[in-house]
C-alpha cells in the first residue's frame, strides 16, 4: 500500500480491466516461477517499525509531515494516521554480526530522529497501541492527507456499506472484572493505532513454502512472548489487541457477510501452502480489487524481452489484502526476488527487544524449515491460527498447541523447545555466536521473567490506579514512563513496576 493512487472515482470498467490485468500478472508470476532467474542469493533480512508521534501532554500529536520534513530521510515515511511515521531499514544478509550492526544503526536513527520531532512539538513512541488514543483522533480528518490512505477509506466503507463496529472482551487487569469495548466507526483510523514491527526475510522460490509454513507455526507464540498493545480507548483488551482491531478496523463485510463465511482482507490463511503462487491465487481468487489501478506495462511483453516484470496490479492487490505473514514480489536492480513479510509483532518496547523478537523469529523458523518431518505436517492449520488468537489474547497466560507436546504455556514451549532450535537456526545461518547469545538472551531472561510490553503496561497502570489515579491520568503516566525507560533502552523484562 506505499504506493500513490489517482484521486478521481474508479469505473465499472475501471474494475473489470484491473481484473483481466490482475490475472495477467498471476499467469506471469507463474511462467516465472516455473522458468527461474529470481534472485538466489544468501537470506536477506529486511525490518519495518511504525511509530507514534505524542505532544507534551502524552496525547497523539497529528504532525506525521512536519516531522519528516524535520527528519528529511527518506527512510521514514508516512502512515495512515497523521500521528503515524513509518521507519524502513535497508536490507542486510542474515549473518555474522549484521544484526547487531542493525541494533547500532537502528539506535542511531531513533535517536536522531527523535531530536528532529523535538523540533517540532513531538515525541517518537514506539508502542504497539497508544494508549492515550480518545475516539476524536479516529475522525476520518486525521487520514493522512495523501490520495492512497482517503481512496482506501472510501472503498472499504464503500465495500461494507455500514460503519464499522469495533467490539472486544478484554483480559481482567488483576484484581478486576473484564472490561468490554464497543464503538462504531467512520472512518478506517482505528487501524492506526495499530502500530507494528514488520519482518522481511527475502528467499528463493524453492524455499518460500517452507519458510511461510514455518511463520504461520510461530505466529502464535510470537505474539505471545511479544505482546505490547493492551490499550485502546481507554479500555484493558487483550494483550495483543493489534491482532482484533486490525482486523475489525478494515472489515469489508457487513454482518452477513460473515455469517456466509466470507473471507476477512485480515487474513492468517486457510491452509498450507507448497509454493508462493498458491497465496497470489488465492488473493485473486477470493478478494476484489479495492483500488483498480491499472498500470500501462505488459508482464508478458517485459519478460519476452527480458525484463523483470514491475506486476504493478498484483502488488497492489496485494498489498490491500493483510495475511499476518504476507507474500511479496518485488524488483531491485532488475532482478525479480521473493519475501516472507511477518507481520504479527508490535512495534517496541526497545531496539533491543525489537532486534531480540526477530533474532527469535529467524532463528527458530530457519530451524523449521531444516526439520525432516516438517512441523506443519503434523499440525493441523486451525491448531496454528488459535494460537495465535490464545497468543494475542493473553501473552505468557495463553495455551499453545504443540506437535510432541500438546498444550504448554509459551514461556515454557520457547525454554524447552524453540530457543534451543532457534540457536541452531542462527548458527546455520551464520550469525555470529556473539549476535546469537545476546539476543536470544533477551529472549530466554524475558520468559523466565514472564513479563512483556503489555505485562509491564497493565501492572502499571493498576499500581496507579491503586493510588487513586482514574484511568486517563494513569494511562498518561505509565506511557510518560514507558517512553522514559524504552528511551534509555534496557530490554522490558528489567523495567521496573512503580506508580
């Protein structure tokens, strides 16, 4: 979704020739994956953080164009919300001491970053949900004044023809009853408070099935030892409420819709997968286009001349179409290359448990992937999609199914069985052992610890409410504090629990 549309109104016509184009650039993914020349190389890994910006009140600071004009990188861009910034690392090999190098880079850029938006009345947070987030900052002027975020907004009310309807029964904060959200929508906003760390790793053709299968095992207990969005509209949800309200926020379908089993645009999937053209097929198959842009290049026409094609409609396509681990097709310097986009981490706390979260990730799906008997294979891919909902409902309180074991806590299944194998995950890869022990000790420490993002924000904001604070003044106080300790950047298993 980066990518510019017109601003005038989509035809009838407009809709059927994006349809034909769409399908024409799915034939020619296919010849190409079947006659080769993508990029072979070593993995790449690639990473996304989106941002928040606050002012001095701790309230979202709607000031996403100033700030970048302040910044003036063009690795930070612009997100749905004007209190949204979106930071875009450049790839690297997934080896030696490249990830500590990026742990270096990243806190560098932060940090200037940071001095910039100072500049102008702002403060970069990143969090996986703003927790001072009020129902006025969803109001559709809030949309990132750009041609592609107001034509997404349109077409999706268009599509469902109602408001949306957010609606989520959180997890007791300790001590107390569950707390409930309901609330309509006009606009697509809520989904930008749903703030994220994003995890590309670039692989051959060969390898894509094994790679995605690998993510959608992990998705759940990711989430689980990750979670850090336990707030939204001042209420106490889940401990991963990205995952619901992503969904919720860009729901195409009326009720009925969903009673008939038609398939969200915020999608773990339905199956495995035996090669990256089943995704696409699937994306085509199932969803129409949103915003039917045709671009004037001839995938068929490109290849015959021995051009990478651009598949300017299938990326488009694509990226209105958002799998917690999403297939990518991309070009660099002329050469066609595919990714596994995972999507399910939230933004923050720190760099280094940001770093330490993928490290994990790569780690133990690299692991995966080498396993004689895939896991997949005896896992059933149900079992896989509820953990992620147990994951991002409860964090380290969640059941996790697993092949061999059965039902285990997440801090437990990691200790015995996927730290282990993400060491030996990394080691293939060639991380260096220095990278490797320092990151999945983060890893370790945090679940012996049993204490996320979210773990950390619930436990405070009850501490201050415990001292008389109502909920808005304990919210602002606990995100003063949060952004006072991820600032000084010690992983958040060590951050202490004081009102």
């Amino acid at each position: 979704m980066g990518q510019d549309v017109r601003t005038d109104a989509f035809s009838r016509e407009d809709r059927q020739r994006y349809r034909q184009k769409v399908q024409r650039c799915l034939d020619a993914l296919e010849r190409m994956l079947t006659d080769g020349g993508f990029a072979e190389e070593p993995p790449r890994m690639g990473l996304e953080i989106e941002l928040n910006l606050v002012d001095g009140a701790l309230q979202p600071a709607m000031l996403n164009r100033t700030v970048l004009e302040k910044i003036d990188d063009p690795c930070y861009t612009t997100e749905l919300g004007q209190h949204n910034l979106e930071l875009n690392v450049r790839p690297r090999p997934l080896r030696g001491a490249e990830s500590t190098e990026l742990e270096t880079e990243l806190r560098h850029s932060l940090a200037e970053a940071g001095h910039k938006a100072q500049d102008a009345g702002a403060r970069l947070v990143m969090i996986g949900a703003l927790p001072t987030l009020r129902g006025e900052h969803f109001e559709s002027r809030w949309l990132t004044p750009l041609p592609r975020y107001g034509r997404l907004n349109d077409q999706i009310f268009a599509a469902r023809g109602e408001e949306i309807l957010l609606h989520m029964e959180g997890v007791p904060m300790p001590g107390q009853r569950a707390e409930r959200l309901r609330a309509l929508q006009e606009s697509i906003m809520p989904e930008s408070a749903c703030t994220s760390a994003q995890l590309h790793l670039q692989v051959a053709p060969d390898k894509f099935a094994a790679n995605w299968n690998a993510a959608q095992c992990l998705a759940g207990v990711q989430v689980a030892i990750a979670a850090n969005s336990p707030f939204l509209l001042r209420k106490a949800l889940w401990h991963e409420t990205r995952i619901p309200l992503f969904l919720q926020a860009t729901d195409t379908r009326p009720q009925e819709l969903k009673n008939q089993g038609v398939r969200p645009r915020v999608w773990f999937g339905e199956r495995w997968i035996t090669s990256i053209f089943d995704l696409f097929e699937e994306n085509v198959r199932y969803f129409p286009g949103l915003l039917p842009e045709v671009d004037d290049e001839d995938p068929f026409e490109a290849l015959d001349s021995g051009r990478a094609p651009r598949l300017a409609e299938l990326r488009l396509h694509n990226g209105t179409i958002w799998r917690w681990n999403r297939p990518v097709y991309d070009v660099m310097d002329d050469v066609p290359h595919l990714r596994v986009e995972n999507r399910v981490l939230p933004a923050g706390p720190t760099v280094l448990d940001l770093i330490a979260n993928a490290a994990f990730f790569f780690g133990a799906q690299r692991a995966l992937t080498t396993e004689e008997r895939p896991l997949w294979t005896q896992m059933s891919f149900q079992a896989a999609e509820e953990n992620l909902h147990a994951g991002a409902r409860h964090a380290f309180g969640a059941q996790l199914y697993w092949p061999g074991i059965g039902w285990v806590p997440p801090d437990e299944l990691v200790l015995r069985k996927l730290l282990p194998m993400a060491h030996e995950g990394l080691k293939d890869c060639g991380v260096s052992d220095a990278a490797r022990e320092r990151y999945l000790g983060v890893i370790e420490r945090r679940c012996l610890a049993r204490r996320t993002g979210s773990t950390w924000q619930r436990e405070t904001v009850a501490c201050l409410e415990s001292r008389g604070l109502d909920r808005d003044a304990a919210l602002a106080s606990m995100l003063r504090r949060y952004i006072e300790l991820s600032d000084a950047g010690e992983p958040v298993h060590t951050w202490p629990v004081a009102g």
